[in-house]
C-alpha cells in the first residue's frame, strides 16, 4: 500500500501488539516505521486524539465504496498474512494547521486541498477525509447545543402554560362574580391590558437600571453626593445640626431592605409615579374646590374609583389628609431634582418640616448622568416645631422620573405593607411634585400630599391647625420651598446695593454668613418638636402654658460649646395675627422689651443680608450694648424668615473675633452655636391661600394677617461646661423662670398695642 495513507476503520481487522495491547473496531492506529519496530504500536497521545479519530471513523463509514476503495492500495485489498499494515497519524503541527484553515474555509476544493497537503506532507485524500470528519463533528455539536435549548425552552412553556390553566380555571367575572368564558374580553379589560404591558415595560427598564447596582457596598453609592455639577452654594449638613438628638424610634429600628423586597418595591414605585402626575393633573371630580374656591379638597371616594390599587385600605383609627398646591418659584428645575433626591439637601431646605432624614439603600442611582430613574429606600420624622405636636415617622421609596423635556416628577410612596411597624402613626400615600421648567430660570412646581395619619397624640391647642392639613400639607412645602429658592437666590446674586447702611458686600463674608445661619436654624429645628428621639419632661405647677425641658451633653462637637445643655420649650397661644407677631419679635428696637438677657441694653443692627422680596426674611448681626459699662458687649447672629404657613425668628450669642473670621469669608463650622427662638404659626382658624405673585413667587404681605397665633418660644442654655457634671435644681429653676418671664413679657406687650 501506499506509505502515509489512512485505512478506513471499517476496512481494518481488530489488531493485538505485540504486548497484549488490543486495538477494538473503529481506532486508527499508526506506525512511524521509522523509529519503531514493526509490530509495535505508538500509545494514543490523549482523550481529544481519541475523540478526533472516532470522529473520523464515523464520517468514514457514510462515505461509498468507491472512496473507500480509492483510498486503499492494492496492498490493502490482498493483505499478506505475514506483514503488518503501517499507517500514518497526524503530528500535532498538522492538525493545528488543519484546524486553523478549518475556521478559515470549512470546504477547501481540490486545489486547497492540495497545497494544503502539500505543505503538511499529507495526501490530499486525507485531508479531505479529516475536514469531512471535521464538518461533521460540528454540525454534531451545534445540533446537541440546540436541543438543549430547545428542552429548556419547552419545560419554560410547559410550566407557563399549566399556570394558565390553572389561573383560567379559577377566574371569575369582575361584574357578576361568575366563571368567565375563554375569548370574551371586554374593552376596558382590553384597555387594563394594554396599561399593564406599559407598565411591565417600565418596571422591567428599572429592574435593569437596579440590577447594576444591587449587591454592591453601601459606600459605593453617592449618598452624600450628587451626579450634578455642585454648585457654588450648596445645601447640605453641616456640624452642630441636630446629631446629639438621635434618631426616632422608627428610624433605630428600620434598615435596608432585603434582595427579595427590591423587586416589590420598584413595582410600587412605578405605579406611584403614574399615580402623582395624575393626581397633579386631573382636577374634578376627583379634586373638588373648597367654599372660599382658594384650596382643593380631595374627594376620596372619587379617589378609591380611580385608584383601586393603592398601597392597601386606610388603617383602623387614621384619617386622611390630602392637598394639592402650586406655584413658580425662582430655581431651575435641574437644581430642584438636585435637592429633592439628596438627603442631606432636602433636609436643610424643609428643616422646618423634616427633623430627621436618612437613605436607607439606593436601588437606583439614574441614568445619563442625571437622575432620571433614580430610586432610593428612605426613613424620616416630619415635625411642627412645637413639643405638643407629635413628630410623623415614615419608611418610604422615592422614585424620580423624567417625563419630558424640561418636566419631572419625584414621587414617595410608603413601605408599610412590606415592613409593618406597630409603633408606625403615618403613612404616605403617593406623593411628591411635578416640576415643570418655566423661562427665565423659574419653574412651575405642583405638590401634592397625601397620607393618612393617627392625630390623636396632637395637643388640643394645635388640633384645629392640625386637623386642616394646613401644619404638614403640600402649602406648607410649596411656601417653605419658595422662600429657600429665594434665599438661595439671594447667595448667588453679584450685583448688591451699597446704599443701604449694613449691608454686607463681600461676596465670601455674604457666603460664610449665610452657612453659619443656616447651621443655626437646622440646629434651633431638630430640638423643638416632640420627637421620639428625645424626651422632654414636664415642669409642674405652670399653669396652662407648661414648661418642658430636657439635658443633652455636647462632646467633641466644634459646632456646640462643650458641657451640658438645657433645652426649655413653651408652646401657647396669642390673640395677634402670626404677621404681628413676627414684626414684634424680629425688631430690633423692640428687643429689649421681652430679651431678659439684653439687661435692658441698647439693640443695634450691625449689619444684615435680605434673604427675599419680604424685608422680614433676612440674616443679621446684632450688637447689645449694656447699660452696665462693666459688662462687654455682646453680638447677636439673627434669622428671621416668614412666608404664608410660618415664621421664625431665631438667634444665637457669637463670639466677636469669631464672626469677624466670618464676616471675611472665612470657614464658619467652627463657630459654636446655642440657638434659642421663636417658631409662628396660624391657629388654624383663618388660613390664607398660598397664591402666586406677578413676580413669579408666593405673596406673603397678606399671609397671616388674620387670626390667632400658635407661639412656640425655645431656649437652649448651656449650664455646665463640664459633660459629666450633674444638672442641679437650681439650674432647671432658672431656665424656667427665664421662659416664663419672657412668655409674660411678650404677652403684655402684645397684649398692649392689640388693645
């Protein structure tokens, strides 16, 4: 026979070597005549040889006798008993040349062949054997790979279709309560349908937003900071702003929650969302006006028609409070996403409103670099700052969505259903705003909110304005919002008159000033409200007008003087319009006649920042020079703000070379700060509508000027410089005696010029 040539397995006797080794049906075996003596057989060289040559058999045997014969010699068709047939194996250098022409032309011609052989020393017969075998060994390959996806995909529609049958075999008719027949569909079903796919496709484009990011560390996530460019004045926590109060009994005992609620709570996100623009934007019958026609009145039966679904029926004991109210304000609607989905600047923009705030997980950070998609688990306290109102602990989801150019929506919507807390008092139903870019850097924002809530901890005195929706409704946040839009306006603005005496012109000192501020009216907010973080203790025999006080110690706080505070807080009510009120108390020349402390000094303003178009809403820096020359004179830092829903006036002593540090632009966190105030509010009685003004904000001139007052006065003293002292009686007599006189104070003047 020919030297080199392959013999068909089919053609080829069962061998035995010449040390017993058995060569079955099916193996080519060959011999290098060369280096080995005849009759010896060379061991296979490994499994994927094997496999190779079985494969090559197997296309052998479809091929015609023709080829088979072609491929022998005449040698092979009368074998002489007494020679051993030699045949030849292919080297590792051959098959790898094979093989990387094979994934090149998987069907060489006859010229390919050839010069392929001729390269490999090879007969172009074999090689065109082994790329038949080869072709095959493939085409097996694929088609096993095929059927195992197949068999997969079967056993998925098998399983889906059992589930079908069963859900069929249970299903009733919505309108009768009967069994439903197989192709009958109504329009509306037909309709639900349609709206479902919609809002699969949704919830499918957020669960694989989520995806990339669930799983990874907490820390990974940009909780402290945002995907928007920072700004050159930025809201956010700052030292000394209510950390040595803890959080709520709701916020210690929630965490993250679990892999296997994250897909419940995007599905709930999404219907949230669907369901705030709708509430934004229909308008009756589900939104009816009020008698005065100045606020819309939420028709809840209209509500549970047009929302079926919600997050579940109004708990036993609970009662709605639902509210709707829009405005133009002077921010960007960029910004006002910016601040909304940050924690940090959130709370210190609604620090009137939120006392405690914290990002529990983020499902969802956005997409393109905004936060269009964005979604995030979060715990907070709600307040009115007084310690007669009980603080409103939620766990919640809050989604953000961009619905169009220049148009987004942040939505919350409560947890309760997947993590129920007995101690749980509120609960949000969706609720949130759209926000709608408008020219000039202004945008048109309608809130709307919506919960259910367990009063009956509320104060009688604090009932009626409660009881309104008025002390934590969508007018409270839509009024809070616009004055900090104006505030923040008022930082960013270069051009300042000069011909105001006061007026501080340093755009660093204006800054530094304004940031020092803003830590004081965080830290005056999260001590007032009679959170669960903290306790307040009753004084005895103060008549109607109770004292509550409670200890705190400050450690390592650069922002506090370190020692043991004492908080005392007073809530009562004045028969002046809260605008009267508010006049009085941020006068200056009126100080001395309720400031004990002042010792009946000369008050002068040193200078002051305006913080809005109302000339009450500004920062400034006052000097108390006392009539006893012994005593050194002392300065004051003051805020006051108002707008339809509130008012404050807060203040706190600063040290003289500090706040000139400051007034220079210098860092303001060091300064230590004990802010004391005064929080206003309606009584509920007469609430004037939130309306919009030519220039594009809320009108405040004739915002509370009729009815009673809610004040709440709030003093923080510092009565032992040592932390670990012990608060002595004759400390908590003092401060007592100072919140009374002042309340008698300013009840008698008041009182005076009312008369």
């Amino acid at each position: 026979m020919l030297a080199g040539v392959m013999i068909p397995a089919r053609n080829m006797p069962t061998m035995i070597s010449g040390n017993r080794n058995v060569s079955g049906f099916g193996t080519s075996l060959l011999v290098q005549p060369s280096n080995m003596m005849e009759g010896q057989l060379h061991p296979l060289e490994s499994e994927s040889e094997i496999g190779r040559m079985r494969d090559d058999e197997l296309d052998s045997t479809t091929k015609s006798g023709s080829e088979n014969h072609e491929a022998a010699s005449g040698d092979d068709q009368n074998p002489r008993p007494n020679k051993k047939k030699r045949y030849h194996r292919h080297t590792q250098h051959q098959i790898q040349e094979m093989e990387a022409f094979f994934k090149e032309c998987p069907h060489p011609d006859d010229k390919q062949r050839k010069e392929l052989g001729r390269e490999l020393g090879l007969e172009p017969l074999q090689v065109k054997f082994w790329f038949q075998n080869k072709r095959t060994q493939m085409k097996t390959q694929h088609e096993r790979h095929e059927n195992t996806q197949l068999r997969t995909e079967n056993e998925k529609l098998r399983a889906d279709n059992m589930r079908y049958r069963e859900a069929l075999s249970t299903a009733s008719c919505p309108n009768c309560g009967g069994p439903t027949a197989v192709g009958q569909m109504s329009f509306d079903e037909h309709h639900l349908r349609l709206e479902n796919a919609r809002l699969r496709e949704e919830i499918d484009r957020i669960s694989a937003i989520a995806a990339k990011y669930v799983g990874k560390p907490v820390v990974s996530y940009p909780l402290l900071s945002s995907p928007m460019t920072p700004r050159p004045f930025e809201f956010g926590a700052q030292p000394g702003t209510g950390d040595m109060y803890g959080a709520g009994d709701l916020l210690r005992s929630i965490s993250s929650p679990s892999e296997a609620d994250k897909p419940i709570i995007i599905e709930l996100a999404v219907a949230a969302m669907e369901e705030l623009v709708r509430m934004a934007q229909m308008g009756e019958p589900l939104w009816m006006t009020s008698l005065d026609g100045t606020t819309y009145v939420l028709n809840e039966e209209e509500y549970i028609r047009t929302f079926p679904r919600g997050i579940g029926p109004k708990p036993t004991g609970f009662k709605c409070e639902a509210s709707r109210e829009t405005a133009l304000v002077i921010m960007n609607h960029i910004n006002l996403v910016e601040i909304l989905m940050d924690v940090n600047q959130w709370s210190t923009v609604f620090s009137g409103i939120v006392s405690k705030a914290s990002t529990l997980d983020v499902l969802s950070t956005g997409i393109a670099g905004n936060y269009n998609g964005a979604l995030q688990v979060m715990a907070a306290e709600f307040q009115v700052l007084s310690p007669l109102v009980p603080t409103r602990e939620s766990y919640y989801v809050r989604y953000c969505k961009q619905h169009a150019e220049g148009t987004w929506a942040v939505v919350d919507a409560s947890l309760d259903n997947i993590r129920p807390s007995p101690t749980a008092r509120c609960r949000r139903r969706p609720s949130g705003c759209l926000i709608q870019e408008m020219p000039n850097g202004y945008s048109k924002v309608t809130w709307v909110e919506h919960v259910e809530v367990d009063d009956s901890g509320v104060h009688s005195l604090y009932k009626q304005l409660v009881s309104s929706g008025h002390a934590f409704g969508a007018q409270r946040w839509i009024a809070t919002l616009d004055r900090q839009c104006e505030r923040l306006a008022s930082v960013m603005a270069t051009t300042v008159p000069t011909c105001d005496v006061g007026v501080i012109t340093n755009q660093d000192g204006r800054k530094s000033m304004l940031k020092l501020a803003e830590r004081m009216v965080m830290s005056f907010c999260a001590g007032v409200s009679a959170s669960t973080a903290h306790t307040w203790t009753t004084l005895s025999g103060t008549g109607a007008d109770d004292v509550r006080v409670m200890t705190r110690k400050s450690v390592d706080d650069p922002g506090r003087p370190p020692g043991i505070v004492l908080s005392a807080a007073t809530s009562f009510w004045l028969p002046v319009s809260p605008k009267r009120v508010f006049d009085f108390l941020r006068d200056e020349n009126s100080r001395s006649e309720w400031d004990i402390l002042s010792n009946g000094g000369v008050v002068q303003e040193m200078a002051h920042i305006a913080n809005g178009r109302d000339t009450g809403n500004c920062v400034s820096l006052l000097r108390v020079n006392s009539a006893n020359s012994s005593q050194s004179n002392m300065l004051i830092l003051q805020e006051s703000c108002a707008d339809p829903t509130a008012s404050f006036v807060i203040y706190a002593p600063v040290d003289i070379v500090a706040m000139n540090v400051v007034l220079n632009g210098g860092d303001p966190d060091y300064v230590a700060l004990l802010p004391s105030g005064f929080a206003i509010l309606p009584d509920g009685s007469t609430i004037t509508a939130t309306t919009s003004s030519a220039g594009g904000g809320i009108d405040t001139d004739a915002a509370g000027s009729s009815g009673g007052s809610l004040l709440t006065v709030a003093f923080q003293i510092l009565v032992d410089s040592v932390p670990t002292a012990k608060l002595s009686l004759g400390s908590v007599a003092t401060v007592n005696n100072l919140i009374a006189c002042t309340v008698e104070r300013i009840k008698a003047s008041l009182s005076c010029e009312n008369a």
